[in-house]
C-alpha cells in the first residue's frame, strides 16, 4: 500500500512530517496498519524507500526497453499520423488511408498554394487530428509531420538519431520540397501582399534588405484608382540615400539581364547530344561509383560500432556519444542517399548539368514572357547571386557556369545563326569534357 501513497522521496516526506506535527494521527488500510511511533514512523520510512526502489526500477527497465526497440530500428512510442501502431508485432505499420492524406499534404504544402492553416483543415476533414481528437496545431504540423525525418526513415529520439525498419511513403525528393518550403513560409510577409521580387535584393549603399510598398494614386479625369509597387531600402543599418524605383522598372533591368543568361536556341541538339554521349559514358562507371561509395558506408558503420563500444566502457560521456553518433549518422545518411541517386539517375554531376542546360535554354523565354515576375525571379535565384540595388540599377552575380554563358553573352548575340552553329560545333568552351 505504500507504493501508492508515495511513489518519490517528496511525498513520503511530506507524510512523515503530518505526522510529527500532529496533522495526520493514523494511516489504516484494509492490508496495513499503522503505529504513529519512532519504530511506526521507521517502518514507514523503509516502506516509502521500497516504493522509490520499484519505481526507480521501473522507470530504467522502460528506458532500456525503449533503446531495445530503437537498436532493432523499432520507433517505441506512439506512431505519427500515416502510421499505425501494430499490438501484434509491435511495430510500426503504414495507415492504408490515412498515409494517402499525409502524403497528399506534403504533395499541396511543397507546391506552396496552402497555408498552415488550409493544410490543419484538410487534416481535420479526413480524419488526422492530434491524440485529443482535436485539430492539431501550427506547430504540430511541422514538428510531428513535415520537418518529422520518420517519413524518409529516419528515427530522431531524445537526442539520438537512428536508422528505422518500418516502411516508408514519402521520398526524400518530396520530403525536401516540404522542408524549402517551409522555410518561404516563414519568412517576413508584407501587408498581406505578395511582391514578386521581396527579399531578392539588399542596398547597395548600406547593405538592408529591399523591401517592397504600394501606394495608390486616384485620377480625377478617368475616376480611377491605380495601384503602384514599389521598392526600396529599409535603411535599418543606418543612413542611406538611396531612392525607390518602380516595380515595373525593375522588372525591366531583370528581363533585359536575364537575357544574357539564355543559351542560343541553335545550339540545343548539339548540347543534348553531348548530353546523351556523356550519359551512356557515364552509365559504365556507375557500378565502380556505388562500390566506392558502399565501402565509404562501411567504413562509417565500423566507426559507429567502435564510437559504441567506447561509450559502453565509459570512455566517453552520453552528450557527447550522441553528438558524434549524430555527426557520423549523417555522414552515413549522406552517402546512403548519393548511392540512391545513382542507382536511379546515374552520374550525380549529370543530372543538375541536365538541369543547367534545359534551364539556360529557356531563360530567353522566361524573359521575354509577359506577366510571369514569378517565374522571372525563380530564373533569377537559380542562375545568380548578391543582388544589390544601387541608383536605381540592379546588379548581381552568376553562379558558377551561368557565369560562363553570362560573359559570353554578348558576343554570342552579335552572331548570325549560321555563325553561332559554326561557332558551337567547333567548339567554345561550353562543350562538357
């Protein structure tokens, strides 16, 4: 019966001064009586400690049930939603239903076209909701399922990171796209407005950010209200003279720059070509890249065990085995995923130099379009860097390649048709090796 009137060394204190002080005079239970005297209060005191004991047992015999389950890749607790707990097996098994909605959340949350709060609402109406039965909150739907590295496999429990059994529905690639999504939603909104080139630029003066405004004019003629945007610095890091310039002369200097981006349009058999020769070369030095990079992981899943075995013999205090775990844990996720990736798609320079080149040929197109500052912005973030807007004029930096074609461009664009075939067929410089 003492177990249940103290379980810790507070309680049962308590009870032992009631009773020096007169406030408690007798504890009578069906099974156990008491005698509210030195030997009495001993007794008392032996069974209060045998209770801690049980408890403090339990408590360790749980902890080392639950890293059991976590070493066999087993998640103890309760499944996330998409999952469900398994009383058979005791493992963790996909929700036939309710993964389709997880999955399809991740799907709408990385297009970007939902809210938090759209995407809770959709949870609500088929049924995922948190353990009260109750919509889960904003801050529930990133920690418990979109930032959750459970859905790719990967188990992160109090502090530690382990590689899981259970199956997983969401990619990596999905999984990802949620993550860089996430982070555009957090960042500063503006009025409730959603401008095309915020946070693209910072001052070329003083170094703030270029943040964007809208003003409307009323004229009295036409009894007609127009709407203007726009940007300007926030002057937060100290004086600064510069002006504000207009969204559509902005998005002016952006097209005509971006169109020393784009890659010739008679060139594109050519480079697709080299594209294909280099694929089928690469194909055959796929098998000698997965075996280097299968040793690589073995050598990092020795290393864990010998990172273990120091931790057993008490070499080594338990902050800094999980860090280190954790460091060499995603070293090892890393090259798990490079092998993936070359088993599905080959050579991991080709696929973004594929992606270079489609995007390099489609630049004259994105600036030339009309009523796509979206699209132009995204063709901006991919290809350049250090955007700064000084007088009135924007500048920035091509990425490594774009660099190449930017230097280039207008050279390139002095040339006939038939020169610029001459010139990509004899070579200049862009041809992969």
């Amino acid at each position: 019966m003492s177990d249940r009137l103290a379980r810790n060394s507070i309680d049962g204190g308590r009870i032992i001064y009631l009773l020096d002080t007169g406030k408690l005079q007798d504890l009578k239970f069906p099974t156990f009586w008491f005698e509210n005297t030195p030997q009495g209060k001993f007794m008392l005191s032996i069974a209060f400690g045998q209770s801690k004991y049980y408890v403090d047992n339990l408590s360790e015999n749980i902890k080392r049930g639950l890293h059991y389950k976590l070493k066999l890749g087993i998640w103890p607790t309760k499944a996330p939603p998409g999952y469900i707990n398994n009383p058979k097996t005791r493992e963790i098994d996909i929700d036939c239903e309710k993964s389709k909605v997880v999955k399809k959340v991740f799907e709408m949350f990385s297009q970007g076209h939902k809210s938090f709060t759209k995407i809770i609402q959709f949870l609500h109406k088929f049924g995922v909701r948190g353990y009260t039965g109750k919509p889960i909150k904003i801050e529930q739907l990133k920690s418990v399922i979109l930032t959750n590295p459970f859905y790719i496999g990967i188990m992160k429990y109090g502090g530690e990171m382990v590689e899981g059994k259970h199956k997983t529905f969401i990619s990596k690639d999905l999984f990802q796209k949620a993550q860089s999504a996430i982070k555009r939603f957090e960042k500063p909104r503006y009025n409730g407005h959603n401008f095309a080139f915020s946070g693209l630029a910072r001052c070329g003066e003083c170094g703030a950010v270029i943040t964007a405004e809208t003003h409307t004019k009323y004229y009295k003629r036409t009894d007609r209200k127009v709407r203007y945007v726009y940007y300007r610095c926030t002057k937060k890091l100290g004086k600064c003279d510069q002006k504000y310039i207009g969204e559509g002369e902005l998005e002016s200097q952006l097209r005509r720059k971006f169109l020393n981006l784009a890659l010739p349009d008679v060139w594109k058999n050519n480079w697709l070509s080299w594209l294909t020769r280099d694929k089928e070369r690469e194909e055959g030095q796929m098998k000698e890249n997965i075996i280097r990079l299968e040793l690589e992981v073995k050598s990092l899943e020795e290393k864990l065990n010998k990172l273990l075995d120091i931790y057993l013999e008490g070499n080594i205090d338990q902050e800094s085995y999980k860090s280190k775990k954790n460091e060499i844990f995603a070293q090892k996720q890393t090259l798990q995923d490079k092998i993936a990736r070359v088993k599905e798609k080959g050579s991991l320079w080709l696929e973004p130099f594929e992606n270079f080149i489609q995007r390099a040929f489609r630049a004259r197109k994105i600036a030339s379009s009309k009523n796509n500052p979206e699209e132009l912005c995204s063709l901006g973030r991919s290809a350049c860097s250090n955007f700064n807007l000084l007088n009135r004029q924007i500048s920035f930096t091509p990425y490594l390649g774009w660099d190449t074609v930017f230097s280039f461009a207008h050279r390139l664009r002095s040339m006939s048709p038939s020169a610029l075939n001459s010139y990509a067929v004899l070579g200049t410089g862009f041809e992969p090796m």
